[in-house]
C-alpha cells in the first residue's frame, strides 16, 4: 500500500498534527529573523561580525527546522521519510551540527558552498515531479 505523504490530501486533522506544521513554520521564522541585523539609522552594519555573533543560534536552529521536518512527518503520517529524503535531512543536520562546533571563516565558506550544492540536489532529485 502507498501512502500519500502529501499534506494537502491530509484529511485527519488533530491539534498535535496542526501544532507539528506550525512548529515548523515558526522554526523556519526564527531562522529568517536571524539572517540580516536590524539596521536604523546612518550606522554602520558588519555584517561578518553580526552572522559570527549569531552563527551559534543560526545553527541550532537549523537543527531544530530538521527535528521539526522530521517530526511532522512522523505526526502526521506515521511513518519516517523515505531513505533518500532521510538522507538529505541527516545531511543538513550535519552541516547545522559542524556550524556550530567550527567556527572558522573558511569552513563557512566551503559550508555555504556545500548547503547551496545540497538544496539543489535535494530539489533536482526529490521534487522534479510535482503532483
């Protein structure tokens, strides 16, 4: 039996389920709200120093956004993601992980690098065909 795990064709919804797609959301919100500093005024913005002040929260975050997918998958349809689709999201949690635990410039570099590689295949290879 193939189980439809898209959510629009979801039907049960419960509290717990509609708390899972939420948790997601506001995880993906924090993460927005922590790229670009709040600028007023004439002052100057470093934007180095400010991503190097928040690259800690950043990456936890990141890790949670990965937990929260997860997590909505499992609530939702009682079942973990399909392997290769596990895989990505093992992939970007490393990379959350090694965010957090190195903080040299040229890793961040070779890392932006690497996640920009990673989505692009994760889309070309999980989501060429759209239902």
């Amino acid at each position: 039996m193939v189980v439809d795990v898209r959510p629009r064709h979801y039907a049960n919804w419960t509290f717990l389920a509609f708390s899972a797609v939420l948790a997601q959301t506001i995880v993906l919100y924090l993460l927005a709200a922590l790229v670009l500093p709040d600028a007023f005024g004439d002052a100057a913005v470093d934007l180095r120093e400010h991503y190097y002040g928040h690259r800690t929260w950043f990456f936890a975050l990141l890790v949670l956004l990965i937990v929260a997918s997860l997590g909505k998958q499992l609530v939702l349809f009682g079942t973990a993601p399909r392997a290769a689709d596990l895989a990505f999201h093992l992939g970007f949690a490393a990379m959350g992980v090694s965010g957090i635990a190195i903080a040299r410039p040229r890793y961040h570099q070779l890392l932006a690098l690497a996640a920009t590689l990673l989505i692009g295949a994760y889309i070309a290879l999980l989501f060429t065909r759209l239902d």
